[in-house]
C-alpha cells in the first residue's frame, strides 16, 4: 500500500490545476491528466468534499494522512476494478406493434 506520498507527489498538478480561471477550465483540465492521476485528483477532491460535509454534520475532522490514505486506496480500486471490468454490451432495442389482440392505451 502507498503512503500520503503517493498523494504528495502530485504537488506539480495541484500547481497546475490552480492555475485554472473557472470552474470549467480546471475540469477540462483533469480530463487531460493520464487516467490514473485524473482517478485519483478526482477522488481526493470526492473525499476533501465527503470530509467537510463530515464535519459540517458534526463529526470530527479526519487528519490529511486518513484522506490521503482513503484516496489512495479508494482510487487503486476504481482503477483496478476499471480494468478488469469490460461492461457489457447493451442489447438493440427495436419497436415492434403490439399484438392485434391487445388494446392500445
């Protein structure tokens, strides 16, 4: 398992994300990340979120090693669980008349 470092590693994009002048543009940003530091920038601010909404309920604020350590693992999962998982292909849904024995509504 990573440590916090794996999280401070990414001082260079968080430099870069703060750099963005809206909303939009740091998104956009993000998605032009590699896939992997995009998960886990993504899932760090998920859990930044998830942690003061916490502690706007009342509970106790966690420490910046817990949320590193949470995102870490959390996005070693999605990205882990992304590829191994292929999902499955919908099927084709076409309109056929319904049978002249049923009435139409």
């Amino acid at each position: 398992m990573q440590t916090n470092s794996g999280v401070g590693q990414l001082e260079h994009v968080r430099k870069s994300l703060l750099d963005a002048s809206s909303a939009k543009e740091f998104v956009k940003m993000v998605l032009k990340l590699d896939q992997q530091i995009a998960c886990t920038v993504s899932v760090l601010l998920w859990k930044m979120w998830d942690a003061r909404n916490k502690v706007n309920a009342g509970d106790p604020p966690l420490s910046t090693q817990i949320i590193c350590q949470i995102t870490l693992e959390v996005a070693g999962l999605v990205q882990k669980q992304g590829t191994t998982h292929k999902p499955a292909a919908m099927p084709k849904l076409k309109w056929s008349r319904p049978p002249h024995s049923e009435n139409k509504l």
